[in-house]
C-alpha cells in the first residue's frame, strides 16, 4: 500500500566528473547531445536554448512536456552539472542521464533523485521536506 | 576553518504550493516574475524561455550568466515546482526565491538548498553526494 501517493514529477541532480573536456565546451556537440538523451526517455521537446560563456563553459536548456533537462559545464575542471526533471509514468530521467554520461565519456558521476509535488503527503499536513531530502544514490 | 572548501555553486529546489491559481495559468505573468526574480538576485538574464501546455500549465526557464530559474506550474493544484540555480558569490538565490513566493502569493513554501561542484571534495576521494546530499530546511 502506497501511503504517500506519488510524486508529480521526478527530479535528478547529477554531479558529472572526469568527462570529455573538449564536449564540455562544443556547443553544438551538447546541443545534440542534450536532445538526443530527451528523445531516448521518450520525451517530448519543446524548445531548446544554449548559450556558450567566455572564455569556456556552455549552459543549456532544453523544455520538455514533460518538464526540464539542464545542463552547464565546466570544461576547465572537466565537471558538469546536470538537471533531469520529468511528470508522467511514461519518461524514464535515468534513460536520459545514462545517455548523457555515456555521450560525455565521463568516469565519475554522482546522482540524487527527489520526489517533486507529492500532493498527497501536503494533504497530510506533513511537511514536503520530509519527502524531498529523500536521496538515493546510484 | 572550511575544510570541504566552497562548492561552485548553489540550488534551491522549491515545492510551492497554496499559489495564486491564476497566475499559475498566466504566461505574461509568470514570464515577468521571473526575470524580476533574477533581477532582484542581482544576474544577468541571458535567455527567457516560457511553454504553454494545454489545457493548463506553463513551464518556463531564465538562463542567467550564474546558472538558471526554473518553474513548472499546476494551477489545478495551486502548485509550482522552481529550481534557482546560482554560481558564484554574487548572486544570491534566495532573493530571487523570496520573490518568486510574493509574486504567486503562496501561503506555503518548502525549499532545500543543494551544493553542486564541490571540487575540493572531489580531490579529496569522498563522495560528492556527502555534500550534494545535505538539505537545510528554511
């Protein structure tokens, strides 16, 4: 019996290590990269923006129905931080993230998944920080 | 003495709910209060990015010089989800955050605040989600 309900969306924090440092600051490459790993969790995109800082580092955006994936890296420090928020039952976010670390050539990375809107648990009156500090590692 | 040293920047991740239910549905609306949001915290606005999904919801994203503010609304649910993310020591993401719950007029807010790219702790072979782990409530 699911006490909580479920969440409306699903959100992964990912810290991407040790990746590919010229990726990191080829925008197209990320561009393509980005969509390609929406496009392998099933999702559907809305709009895409990238924008590429002095003297390095990209951020990106790409808006999905079913929520958000960010990225913005750090090709001096061979680091980057990556967002995969997705609603539904039907997108799988660790689809996507897996393509992306694979895409980065990266060697190292740390994830968190939190739970986004669990209505539910708010009608409770329990507090929703009680569900979105739940980390899980993988 | 900081031995984990300072992590390259700062997320907040807000469960915003009790919002004013038709600003949640209003594009203009949300679109102005979250460039005034990262204006107020003091960055630059780089791309604004806003969806309207049927029949309702918005999805909307501010890519800022720091990093980006995200939001994706529920207006059924009197609901918003919001990421500021935020690099650097200028920027302060609560400020934005604090204007974000005024302008929807939430009566509730529950926020956890996440470190990303913490590089001194990354040469130190701990865990990087030691860190990224830690929610602080406000």
């Amino acid at each position: 019996m699911t006490v909580l309900g479920n969440p409306l969306g699903i959100q992964l924090l990912a810290e991407i290590w040790e990746c590919n440092e010229d990726k990191l600051n080829d925008m197209k490459c990320l561009e393509e990269m980005m969509t390609r790993a929406a496009n392998k969790a099933g999702a559907e995109i809305r709009k895409v923006v990238f924008h590429r800082f002095e003297p390095q580092g990209i951020s990106g955006v790409v808006v999905i129905s079913e929520s958000h994936l960010t990225i913005h890296t750090w090709p001096e420090l061979a680091y980057a931080a990556v967002d995969i928020f997705t609603c539904g039952e039907v997108v799988d976010p660790w689809d996507a993230l897996e393509s992306i670390i694979q895409d980065l050539n990266a060697e190292d990375a740390h994830v968190i998944e939190i739970s986004r809107g669990m209505k539910n648990l708010r009608r409770s009156k329990k507090k929703i920080t009680n569900t979105i500090g739940q980390a899980d590692t993988k």
